[in-house]
C-alpha cells in the first residue's frame, strides 16, 4: 500500500525516475496510512481503538484537537475518535476528515436499483482503497459485517473502470441463517 501512496518523480520524457523528494515527517504520514488501511484495516471495531491508540503512540506525533482545526505533519487529528476517520491529504499536506469528502447523493434517472449506491465514509474510504490498489495492480481484498457497501462499492468501482482495463474478480459471500 505503501507504494501507492508514495509520490513518484518523473523525468521530461514522463519515465519514472528513482528517489524521493519528501521530508520524514510527511514519509510517516504516508506510512501511518498505510498501516491503518493494510494489515489494520481488518481490525473489529473494538480493536480498531486499541490499534489507533498504539500506532499514535508510537508515531510521536503531537495531537491537534478541536473541529475545524487542522493537523499537517508531525500532527495526529483528535477531534474524531481514531485516525482511521482521517486520511493523509497529498496536495494540502494534511489531515483531512473522511466525512469531508462524501459527495452530495445526486440521483440518476435510469439507473437499475441494484445500480444504486448512496455515498458513505465506507463507500468513500473503500472506493479509494480499490483506486489506489488497480493503481500500482495489487490484488485487493474488502472484509466487513454483512450490510457495509463493500459489494455494491466494488460494483460501482467496476462499472466505471476503462472498457480497456482487465481485471480479475473472486466473491466470497457468508449468509448466515439463525435457526430457531
């Protein structure tokens, strides 16, 4: 994941050159990133916080509180309970609150009811996962309580990929009935 998120420098030709132009202050942001949306990304809810408070811990970093205030490198935001309600914005070298960038549902006429899906922080969060993922082709893999989008997200994702571009899917799906 980490790939992914790492800015890459190209030449005037647009080949892609070695080396990093990043101080380590924002290379860490982009790694607190990646541990959150990789191996802590499949976390339980419970345990998400128990993740959050350690990796903050282990960061250094200084926490920034209030609503509206705005956290950069070497700055962890605590207006929202866990980092996980954050992502590391790359053009404004900050913070910035998931919530922040669900769009406006905008209805389609037409659309088949299955078509449908109303913008979340989860359908956000996981349509940039799958971005960043095709990106760099790494495999992806969503996990989640039953109910979360993640097949509608994928869907959706897909409908909008270039005609052009291949992409190999396996659904894994649990029902699970009580019996009474």
């Amino acid at each position: 994941m980490l790939d992914s998120l790492l800015p890459v420098s190209e030449d005037e030709t647009g080949k892609e050159k070695g080396g990093l132009n990043i101080g380590s202050s924002i290379l860490e942001c982009y790694f607190l990133t990646a541990i959150y949306w990789s191996f802590g990304a499949s976390l339980i809810e419970e345990s998400r916080f128990t993740f959050d408070a350690f990796v903050k811990k282990l960061s250094g970093f200084r926490e920034k509180s209030g609503d509206g205030i705005v956290a950069g490198p070497d700055e962890i935001p605590v207006h929202y309970p866990t980092l996980y309600e954050y992502f590391y914005d790359t053009e404004l070298n900050k913070w910035v609150p998931w919530a922040d960038k669900v769009p406006q549902y905008e209805h389609k006429v037409g659309l088949k009811f299955h078509e449908i899906l109303v913008p979340t922080v989860d359908t956000v969060r996981n349509t940039w996962v799958l971005e960043l993922m095709i990106k760099i082709k790494r495999p992806v893999v969503f996990v989640g309580e039953t109910g979360t989008s993640k097949t509608a997200t994928i869907q959706n994702f897909l409908r909008k990929l270039n005609s052009d571009t291949s992409v190999n899917i396996i659904l894994f799906v649990t029902v699970t009935k009580i019996m009474v």
